[in-house]
C-alpha cells in the first residue's frame, strides 16, 4: 500500500511540474487598449538591461525594443509593472511575453491608449 502512495504521489508532483505553477498575483488589475489585452499598446525601448527575478518576469538588454500589452495598476506601494515580448533580432521574431519594471523603458510609439480596465486573472501570473 505504501508503495502504491509513493508512485502515486510521485506522478502528482510530475504532473505538477509539467504543467506550470500559478505564481503571486502582482495586482488585481490592468490596463489594456482592448477588453480582451490582445491590442499591442505601445512600442517602448529598454533604456537599461534587467535580468528576470522569476518566471513571471523577462530578460532586457539596454537598447531592445519591447512591445507592451498591458500596464498592471499599482497597488500597495508595489512597483509598476508591464507586461510586453521583447522584439528579437531577426525583424519578424516575437518573445516570450513576461512583466518588466515601466521605468526601465521609454515608449517610443503609442499604437493606442491603454484605457480599459480589466480584473488580472490567475493565468496572468501563470509560470511554465
């Protein structure tokens, strides 16, 4: 019995770690361009390098071009953070979309107001 608790638990934690974990919210909502945050915001320029704390977060070099698709709302003294893919370097590759600090960028080109307030959800802060 106690064998069969172990693989069963076991395979639990494998299926676990195959399929991501849900990460802390950083806010309870977002502002977008769009209801549903699919619209490209803005285009912005990462004036510093960051390396990435978590899964939840990505990696910028000084100079890379980000586009952003939603801006999390400050909330209890926490810092403000976007969510955006940095552009890489051949001109039709997209990244990985991670948060990223606003004040490590300056927008270059706004394509449109991030004026739609929507609630984050748990998939928002979802790590693979």
């Amino acid at each position: 019995m106690a064998r069969i608790l172990i693989l069963l638990l076991g395979g639990l934690v494998a299926l676990c770690a195959g399929h991501g974990v849900f990460m802390d919210k950083l806010s309870s909502k977002k502002l977008c361009a769009d209801e549903e945050c699919i619209y490209t915001i803005s285009l912005a320029k990462a004036q510093e390098d960051y390396n990435a704390p978590d899964c939840r977060f990505i990696n910028v070099k000084k100079g890379q071009q980000i586009y952003v698709y939603s801006k999390l709302m400050k909330e209890n003294g926490a810092g403000e953070f976007w969510a955006g893919s940095v552009y890489g370097d051949h001109q039709d590759e997209m990244g990985i979309v991670g948060y990223f600090p606003s004040n490590l960028v300056k927008e270059q080109r706004v394509y449109q107001e991030a004026t739609k307030e929507v609630p984050t959800t748990d998939i928002d802060f979802f790590c693979e």
